[in-house]
C-alpha cells in the first residue's frame, strides 16, 4: 500500500516572524529557516546587530528566501502590534517563533522591583503582545506558534525566582492557548529548553551566584546548534506539542514531574554542597 508523506511545514515560499532573531537561538533558528527556502522577519531592538543579521542570512538564504528586520521593543505593546500588523501586510505570515528573552539572575531580596517588572515586561508581556498580535494573520488551518519558554518554566531554580516566575507563565499561556487555536488548525510548539550556550549566558555566567550555577547545571549544557535542531524537526512536522531538546533533559524533567520531592531534595543537596564549600563571613 503507498503511503502518502506528509509536506514538511517548513518548506519554500513559508514566511516566520522570530523575535529574538538576531542572537542565539532565534539567530541559529533563522540561519535554518533561511537555508531551507523560509522567508524570516525578525524583530529586535539593535539596529546594528539586526542589519550584521541581515547581511549573513541574505548570504545564507535558498529557494527565493526573504530576510527583514524591524526594530522594536517587545516590552511596548503599541509598538508590537502597528510592527506586526505592517509584517504581516508586506507578506502573509505562516508562524510566529518567541525568543525575545532577558535574564535577571540572584537572591529574591537583591534583584529589584525594576528587575522583576523587566523580565516579565519583555518575557511575558511581550511574548504574549506579539503572539497576540500575529493571531488573526496565521493561516487556518496550518499556522504555527513556537513560544520559546525554558526548563525553568517546568520547575524552580535557584536565583531564577523572576526568570521562573515569566517561563512558568508562558507555559500556562501556550498550554491554555492551544485549547482556543487548534480547533482552527494553528499548532502550538511550546519549547522548553535546558541552558545552552549563548550571548545570554555569557553574560548571566559573569555575575551568577554560585548556587545558581550548580542548580542549573544539573542538566547538562547543550550548543544552541542542537537546540535549534530540535526546534526545526518538531516544525518540520507541524501540529501542536511541547519540544524538550535532549534526551537527558528529557530524563530529568520527567524524573522531577514524576518525583518532585525527589528531584527538590537532590537540588537542596546540589546548593548546600556549594553554600558549605563557601569561605564563612569574618
Ligand atoms: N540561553 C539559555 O541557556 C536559555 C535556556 C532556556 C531558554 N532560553 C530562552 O531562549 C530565548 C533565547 O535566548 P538566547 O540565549 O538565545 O538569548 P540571547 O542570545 O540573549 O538573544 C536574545 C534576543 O532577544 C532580543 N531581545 C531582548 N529583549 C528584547 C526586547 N525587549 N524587544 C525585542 N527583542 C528583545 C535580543 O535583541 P536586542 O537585545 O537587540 O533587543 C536578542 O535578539 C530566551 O527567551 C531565553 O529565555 C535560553
């Protein structure tokens, strides 16, 4: 009997909108996008670093692949909507990738107010503005939303009480969000990664506190390379899915979901081996 394959959804003449694109993830995202013929718009606030951007996909880009940046801050949402109504005008929209995403790192009584409302001003709220916003112009059936959250928004971390607090929220918006979009067809891939080199973590590693750094590593590391692998396989299929990159990831986020007492208790151990191994105060 012949089986008929299903197109990949990530195919030439498809046009993604990425926030975030013009670093890490979002960046390593596009570089795939544009390579398999997938026109990207991406959005991020440094012009200069969204013009380099440009100028390397363009090189990169097969197939008739478009590559357009627009400057905007997540974090106004007047300026995420007038951006993504003019985005989605020039050229039709098929999916919508949130990798905007900043990190406020430390214990609760030394980030500020300021530091919280950043993190869930960019993280939460603009997610959500622009997801919002690219709604009504993704086909249906057959759009797609990617949302970019993280491990920390499946359970807690240490010096990540801001950072935790905006992944778990984007977690309980896909997970809600699906049960408004799929009946018309738009698939929601929540992506939940573990940490993975990047400018982001460059900087967090210059003023992170020890515990945090044992916490997180508990799961190992991955390149940004093999995360975006992942992300790209599971749009390849289109539908609707929550996407954990690594098998080891995989193994512990289910471990803590079965056993969170359990999975809380080795993260206890982790942080007291570090806070014991620190100098006592004179
Ligand atoms: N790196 C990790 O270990 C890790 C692990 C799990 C999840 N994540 C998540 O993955 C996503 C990407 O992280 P990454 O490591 O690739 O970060 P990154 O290299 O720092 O890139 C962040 C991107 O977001 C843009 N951005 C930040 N604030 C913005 C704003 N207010 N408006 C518009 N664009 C904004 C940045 O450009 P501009 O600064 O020019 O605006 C940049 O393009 C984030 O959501 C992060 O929380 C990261």
């Amino acid at each position: 009997m012949r089986t008929t394959r299903r197109p990949s959804w990530l195919r030439p003449g498809r046009h993604v909108l990425v926030t975030g694109g013009s670093s890490g993830l979002g960046l390593e995202l596009c570089r795939r996008f544009v390579a398999r013929g997938v026109s990207v718009t991406i959005v991020a606030r440094d012009r200069d670093r969204l013009s380099a951007c440009a100028d390397e996909l363009t090189r990169l880009a097969c197939d008739g692949a478009s590559v357009a940046t627009v400057s905007v801050d997540v974090a106004v949402p007047d300026s995420v909507e007038r951006a993504v109504t003019g985005i989605a005008r020039i050229r039709p929209l098929d999916g919508v990738v949130t990798s905007a995403g900043i990190m406020r790192e430390g214990r609760v009584g030394d980030l500020s107010l300021a530091d919280y409302s950043d993190v869930l001003d960019i993280n939460v709220l603009g997610t959500i503005a622009v997801i919002r916003a690219a709604l009504p112009h993704l086909p249906r059936p057959g759009g797609l939303v990617v949302p970019i959250a993280s491990v920390a928004g499946l359970t807690g971390v240490y010096g990540y009480t801001a950072y935790c607090a905006a992944k778990h929220a984007i977690v309980g918006f896909a997970d809600a969000l699906r049960y408004e979009v799929e009946p018309d067809g738009i698939g929601v891939q929540l992506v939940c990664p573990g940490e993975f080199d990047s400018p982001f973590v460059d900087a967090l590693d210059k003023t992170r506190t020890p515990e945090n750094r044992a916490h997180t590593l508990t799961i190992p590391k991955l390149p940004a390379g093999r995360i975006a692998d992942s992300v790209i396989a599971s749009m390849d299929r289109g539908g609707s899915r929550r996407v954990v990159p690594g098998t080891m990831t995989q193994l512990i986020v289910l471990g803590q979901h079965l056993a969170p007492a359990a999975g809380r208790f080795v993260g206890r151990r982790k942080i007291a081996a570090v806070q014991n191994a620190m100098p006592a105060p004179p």
